[in-house]
C-alpha cells in the first residue's frame, strides 16, 4: 500500500494538518502494516528532512518539481531507502496522461515555479524558480485534447506573464496567446494568474482580437494602499493597476475582472486598509478572493514585529468580504435578460434534469437539458434570474 499526501502551504497550519494526518498511517507501520508514506507538494518542499526527523515512518518526501518522477523515487524505497527530493531540478516533459475530473475542460501548465519574492508569500522557496515549457510542447498538448473531445482549456502559471522570459531568446506571454488561439476544436482559452508587474497590454490587445480567448482577467492588487504593497514587494502601484484595468475595460467592457487581496498586513493602518477598499469601488470587481495574512514559514513578513491582531484582521475580512459579495451581485446583473453562450459542461448532481455550464466571463449557469446531448456544445441560453 502507498499512502500519497500531496500538499499545500499557502494557508497557515498547513503544516500542523499535515503531521496530524500522517500520524494515522505511521500508527499503521508500526503495528506492522506494509504501507509505504509519501509526502508530495509544497509542505514536503518546505519541511524537508524535518518531515523525517519528526515521523520517522515516512518514506519519501519529494517536491513538486518531482511530481512526474515519483516512479523513480518509489523504486528507491521498494529497495529500502528513505528518500528526501527536495533539491532544485529542471522540469521534464511529463509523458504520461495527466488525469482529468472533467471531459470537457481542461488544466494545463505552462510555467513552473516563481522569481518573485512577495514578503508574505511561501512560493518561491517551495515551487523553484520559473521554468516555461516550449510554445510546440503547450500547443501539442491542446491539439491532443481538442482530438480527445476537450473544448475548453486554462492555461496555469503562479506568475503566468512570466512565461518565455527564462528563454533563450525571451518570449511573450502574450505571443503564446496568439499562437494558441487557432487550435482547432479548442473553443476557449483561459489563463491564470496574471501579475500587475509583468501584465503587458499586448496581452488584452490579444483576448480583443481572438474571439477564443475568453475575457476574463484575474489580476490580483492584494492592497489598495502603495505603501503595504511596497512593504509586500510586489513591484506595482495602484495607479499601474488601474491602468490595467482601464485597457481592459476600454478594449472589452463586458470582460470579468477578478483578483485576490491580503487584509492585515503587518504595519496595517485603518486607513490603509480603506484604501483597498477604495480602490475595490473603483473597479467594482467580478469577484474578489479575500485573505487575513497569515505568517508563512522562510518568509520574511513572518518575523516582523509589527503583526495585527487575530481580532483586527478578523474584522477587516469580514468587512472587505460584504463588499466583494455586494460587487459582485451587481456586477452579475448586467446578465440579467440576455443571451449568451453557455459552454455545457455536465449535469447538476443536484437537479439531475438541469446542466451546468459557464459563460466567457467564467459565470455559472445552470438551465433545463439532457447532459448526454449537450454536454460539450456552446448553447445560446437566456438569463432569468442572478
């Protein structure tokens, strides 16, 4: 038996879940159950040798640079060893089929890793520096699923601007874009996450001239403020955000912009937490994934004396929460009595006789049809109600 724990960092106690978890199955190994224990992901990344010397039981630790060689590394511990795989390495081609919950939409990873240092973000140290995967590479995989019935695909990188510039010679993001948008079966292109600092305009002008290139931005500010988001090291400013911002809106009024934001920050004022709110009325965002920061490990945010109470970044989430919801309802009313197309993705386990499918903008809709004949299909739907 082979017990995988692929895990996360991002959030805090990650770590802590993890021990608890890997508890019950070194438990096991030690009333004399045959189970192999592998942690896989970030934690592993992160924890190292730590994870070992803490529960000896575990059998392999291995990052996610090492995710498509884990045949490998199970033939080291078939034969006896513990393996730690946490040093640096290229990213391979994987060969292998990768596995899908849907049949219609598909995940696909353009870039690896991340160059940035955000004060407060545990990425770097876990996921390697950036590694692109050739332009060929990325648009064979889409031929091979356009082949295989997929109509839908999005593009994945924890900075994806970033793509091509670790090439020799650099390479565009939003030339990717252009190469990818004529491949013939995929009706939709997404991508995420696009970076203030490194989104070019040219990426926009793209998604406006390619109408399978769905206008769906989701650009996160993490603050309102210019001095949190120095002290974040992010690199930008609210005013070269909002420049992004109007170039989307003045090339494609009707795109979804989405975003994420961190409240709490160490050095936090009230006021500058209203400035993130301020900027939120100005955009009036689709939606907007919200955070009270937490310390993360190996970062430097997490040793600054200046930390908020659990109290205070409490109370800012909720607030900045109420608002998110509140721009999003209305910006989901715009909606309201149009047609528009609606890629069927699969029946609603809820309501078996409705389907659910999502339109450009990445907006659920859930309507009355037979999934077996719809699924897969782009279908004309009036909206009734948001």
């Amino acid at each position: 038996t082979v017990v995988i724990y692929n895990t996360c960092s991002i959030r805090d106690h990650a770590e802590q879940k993890v021990y608890s978890y890997i508890g019950k199955q070194a438990e096991r190994k030690r009333k004399g159950e045959t189970v192999a224990i592998v942690v896989a992901g970030c934690v592993a990344q992160q924890e190292g040798e730590r994870l070992l010397r803490r529960v000896p039981e575990i059998d392999l630790v291995m990052g996610p640079q090492y995710a498509n060689r884990i045949g490998d590394l199970l033939e080291d511990v078939i034969n006896g060893n513990q393996v730690v795989a946490t040093e640096a390495a290229p990213i391979t081609e994987d060969l292998t089929k990768p596995q899908r919950s849907s049949d219609v939409c598909a995940w696909v990873n353009i870039i690896y890793g991340c160059n940035e240092r955000c004060t407060y973000c545990v990425v770097p140290t876990t996921r390697g520096v950036e590694q692109s995967r050739p332009r060929a590479s990325i648009r064979k995989e889409l031929e091979d699923l356009a082949a295989r019935g997929y109509r839908e695909v999005t593009l994945l990188g924890q900075n994806i601007d970033a793509w091509g510039r670790d090439m020799q010679p650099k390479q565009r993001f939003s030339d990717l874009l252009e190469y990818l948008a004529d491949v013939d079966g995929i009706d939709r292109i997404r991508y995420v996450t696009s970076h203030p600092r490194y989104m070019s305009l040219s990426v926009v002008e793209a998604v406006a001239r390619h109408p399978s290139l769905c206008g769906m931005f989701h650009v996160p500010f993490q603050s309102g403020d210019d001095a949190i988001l120095r002290d974040m090291g992010r690199g930008h400013t609210v005013e070269s955000y909002l420049k992004i911002i109007d170039r989307i809106r003045t090339l494609l009024p009707d795109a979804a912009i989405t975003a994420d934001a961190i409240v709490g920050f160490p050095g936090e004022t009230e006021e500058q937490f209203q400035n993130t709110l301020k900027l939120m009325e100005t955009v009036r965002f689709d939606q907007v994934n919200t955070a009270a920061y937490s310390p993360r490990p190996n970062t430097p945010a997490a040793t600054w004396h200046n930390q908020l109470t659990e109290e205070v970044k409490a109370d800012r989430l909720q607030r900045i929460n109420r608002l998110a919801t509140a721009h999003a309802l209305e910006r989901s009313q715009r909606y309201l009595g149009r047609t528009v197309p609606v890629l069927v993705e699969a029946r609603n386990p809820k309501m078996p006789h409705q389907v659910k499918g999502r339109v450009e903008q990445g907006r659920p809709v859930l309507f009355e049809g037979d999934a077996e004949e719809l699924k897969g299909k782009i279908v004309d739907v009036t909206i009734t109600e948001v």
